[in-house]
C-alpha cells in the first residue's frame, strides 16, 4: 500500500472541505473508531517485528499528518466563520445610543425618605439605634414586665451571650429603644421620629422575620392627646397626598403609653379595592387599623432622665413595609425580600426623583 499517495488524497479531501460538517465527515471517516486509517493501526499487531518497523512510522505519520490537516482546516473554517459574522453584525453609531440600565429606589427605602421629608417640614429630626440591642432599652425601660409575651422566645431573636452588665443581648423587636436613647442623651424637649429594621419570629404573607418600622416621639410641656391626632392626621393627609384622610381613635393598652390608641383610618371600596378617604361609617366605607400610638408613660419618661412632672409627650409607631403596601398597591410582604430585580423594577423609584412635599413624595420611577 502507498502510504504517501493515501496521505496526500486525504490532505486533498480535507482542503478542499467548504465547511465544519463536511470537516467533521472526514474526521469521522479517517479517524473515527470504524475510520479507515484507524483500521490500518489496529493492523499493526499482525505484523511481524521487522513488517511493524518498517510500516508502523509509515502508518504513523499518515495519522499525524491527516490530524495536523484537520485541525488547520478547522481553525481555518472557524477564523473565516468569524470574519463573516463579524462583517455582518455592525453598529450604527450614527443611531442614538441604546438606554443605559439604570438602578432603582427600594419602596421601602423610598417610603422612609417620604417620611423624612414629611416630618422634617414639622420639626422632627431622624434618629437611629442599634439593631443589636439589651434587654433594658429595648423591654424595661418601656416599662413592659418581665412576663410580659413580647419577650418569650418564640417573639424575640435572642443572643447566647449577655453583655458588660449581665443584661440579655437581642435584636432588637421595636425602634422604640431609640427614644430612651434619645431622651437620655438629647433630654427634653425633643421631636424625633427613628426610622428602621426590626426583627421578630414571625413569617408568613404579611409578616416576615426582619422588616422596618417608624416610631415617633414628641416631649414637651403641656402635650396632650390632641396635638398627636393632629400630628398623625398631617402625616397621614401628606404621605397618601389626599386631604379627605379621616382618622378614629379607639382606645388601647401598649405598656410604654398611658392612655393608649390605635388608629384606624377610613376608606371606601372602589372596584373591589380598598381606597383611603373619606368617612369610614358612611355606606361602602370602613375603618383599617394603621399604626399605634398614645401618651407616653410617666414611667419611660423616668427611664429616660427626665421628670414626668415636669415634661409629658406622646408617642406613635407604624409600620414602614405596610404604609409601602397600602400606597403603592403591593399585596405580599415577602417580595420586600426576595431580591428580584423585576419586582423592584417594576415598584422601584427613580434615584433622581427626590420625595419633596412641593414636587409630591410620591413620585414614581
């Protein structure tokens, strides 16, 4: 057999291949288990010693040169495969230029900046605590008992370890820790109001473990409860930007306020929904519990250094996810969570859109 004749027709074939899968035929037909020059090397161990060193190098170097042939055609075909394409795929770069992706606002941080804006126009300042919080700020000094639920396990994300002074260590389950912080440090009078995450052991479709809530903190001489309905009625009327906003007042118990209220906002049923305004006891109406709030105990006024003789205050909180979801329409709690970038998209807030109280606090991306 002329090994050399066969090598150069192989070559030929393979030159001569105009694309990938006519490549890839001849690979198979030469080199595949059942290829013909692989039938030549299974040969070998028929032959004898002397037959083998003279025909082995032969057979040998037709299955490097068909391999090397191969190979240089394939990168051939795949380097001219590439300039066809790249020729074909241009840009016009006389067309505008395609919209960058841009990032979105939170809700949630949105709906605190709202918050922000509404109750700096009224005086308040922001003030913040730590997350990872004692058992004395954030139970006793707000005068809740030691028996009290709020401080079962099964409510509270309590640490192993105690701190300096032998006090439990938790996350904290309120922001209310941070107007004892403020009273002790700042005194009186003071106007706050403390954004922020707060944990308890809780999930489902409008609870979850970690969310935020506001509190708000007003002490002074010569507070009392109707200067918290109107600070309430103004927050409500600027943050959902409607003036029929109605408020009820139904009494309570919280431990850190005396008396106590919950505030129920009316609304109407438009189209099978829930919209705020307008008296809840009229036809169609009803009333939607939305936050806490009361007069603030002389017992954390004490906590917190000051006389309660001398100073009284009142107190609020709510929740930041749920006014979020009441405003902006969002139906389940966990989605706040879940980190998909459609959603916040879709709910997110334009980074340039700063909530103002005369451009609207409100604005959407």
């Amino acid at each position: 057999m002329d090994y050399a004749v066969t090598r150069e027709q192989a070559l030929a074939r393979i030159s001569a291949a105009q694309d990938l899968g006519a490549l890839e035929a001849l690979r198979v037909e030469f080199l595949g288990k059942q290829g013909s020059i692989s039938g030549l090397l299974k040969t070998l161990g028929a032959m004898s010693a002397e037959e083998r060193q003279t025909t082995g190098p032969l057979i040998h170097a037709l299955r490097e040169g068909v391999t090397e042939a191969l190979a240089t055609r394939k990168a051939a075909l795949e380097g001219a495969a590439l300039d066809a394409r790249l020729a074909s795929e241009t840009i016009d770069l006389t067309l505008p230029a395609p919209a960058a992706p841009r990032g979105s606002i939170h809700p949630v941080s949105q709906v605190m900046d709202e918050l922000a804006e509404i109750f700096a126009d009224m005086g308040f300042a922001v003030a913040t605590g730590p997350e990872i919080e004692d058992d004395w700020h954030n139970f006793t000094a707000l005068n809740i008992p030691e028996s009290h639920p709020a401080r079962a396990m099964h409510d509270t994300f309590y640490f192993p370890d105690k701190d300096a002074e032998g006090r439990d260590i938790l996350l904290r389950t309120h922001t209310s820790p941070v107007q004892i912080r403020a009273m002790l440090q700042q005194g009186a009078p003071i106007r706050i109001i403390a954004p922020g995450r707060v944990y308890r052991s809780d999930s489902d479709a409008t609870h979850t473990p970690m969310f935020h809530q506001v509190e708000g903190l007003v002490i002074d001489k010569g507070i009392h409860l109707g200067h918290l309905k109107w600070t309430l009625e103004t927050f409500l009327k600027a943050f959902f930007e409607r003036d029929d906003i109605v408020l009820r007042l139904r009494p309570s118990y919280f431990p850190f306020t005396e008396p106590s209220v919950e505030v129920d906002v009316g609304f109407a049923i438009v189209g099978g929904k829930r919209v705020l305004g307008g008296s809840g006891d009229a036809p169609g109406h009803g009333w939607m519990e939305l936050l806490g709030s009361g007069m603030v105990n002389r017992k954390v006024i004490a906590a917190g250094g000051l006389d309660p003789d001398e100073w009284q205050g009142f107190a609020f909180g709510a929740g930041i996810d749920r006014l979020a979801m009441l405003k902006y329409g969002m139906d389940d709690l966990r989605a706040f969570f879940d980190g998909d970038v459609r959603w916040n998209a879709h709910y997110g807030f334009n980074p340039n859109d700063v909530p103002t109280l005369s451009g609207g606090v409100g604005t959407t991306a």
